[in-house]
C-alpha cells in the first residue's frame, strides 16, 4: 500500500527529519552480528521489542481516559510482555550469559545517546502530529 501511495497522508509525515535512528541502530546491531550468532541476535531483538512494547502499554496506562481502554486489559498486556520478555531472558542466558548485558547495554546507550544528542542539538520534543486519530471528533460524537 505503501508502495502505490495507498495510505493516508498522515503516514508520509517524517518524524524526525534525520537520520540519527538510522545510526544509533546500526551502532548497535554490527556488534551483535560480530560477537553472537545470529540466535543471539534474533532473541536480543525480540526481547527489545517485548519491553519497548511493555513500556507502551505503562505509557498507556497514564492515557486510559482519553482512549478509553479498559484499564484490566492493558495492565494485563504490559504484565504479559514484562513477563514473556523475563522468562525468555532467564531461558536464553542459560545458553548465552553476555545477552542480558548486551541488552541492558544497548537500552542504556541508546537513552544516552539520546539525552547527548537532545542537549548537543538543543532539540525538544513535542507534540507533532495533531490529533492523528480524530480524538476530539471522536469524543464529540461520543456525548451525542
């Protein structure tokens, strides 16, 4: 869809106009390629995805009036990612004992990375895209 320019407008919306993700991913990747093998590699990503994915479901959390999710279900969702991203730690540095360090690693160099290049640039971030799924809409037509 992507490809034919199928998806709404929004979607073409470039967040943050640089290539610094770009970066900071490869910085953290080629290390992982070099030093494990690619089942290392693959659990680390997973892993990475399970607790960014729990960490969105806390933030969430902090969001449960204005999208109106049943509060239960998205606990439940970021205790089930904390949880499936814990066993599959313990389970996988029984093989491979550096992953659980090479992940806190990566987590903690990427904030840092992150908090450098705020302070470098001076950049903040805000709010960029305004109402991306009509909320105010939404809740209008909800009181009617």
């Amino acid at each position: 869809m992507a490809k034919e320019g199928n998806l709404p407008k929004i979607y073409s919306y470039n967040v943050f106009r640089s290539f610094e993700g770009l970066i900071i991913s490869v910085a953290l990747i080629v290390p992982l390629v070099l030093f494990f093998d690619l089942t290392a590699v693959t659990t680390v990503a997973a892993l990475a995805v399970l607790v960014v994915q729990g960490l969105t479901h806390v933030g969430h959390l902090m969001r449960l009036k204005e999208t109106g999710a049943n509060p239960v279900l998205v606990a439940l969702a970021a205790l089930a990612m904390f949880a499936i991203s814990g066993m599959t730690l313990v389970y996988t540095s029984r093989h491979e004992p550096m992953i659980g360090y090479y992940l806190f690693g990566a987590f903690s160099l990427a904030f840092l990375v992150e908090i450098g290049l705020r302070l470098a640039t001076k950049r903040i971030v805000s709010r960029q895209i305004v109402d991306l799924f009509n909320l105010k809409r939404w809740e209008e037509e909800k009181r009617i």
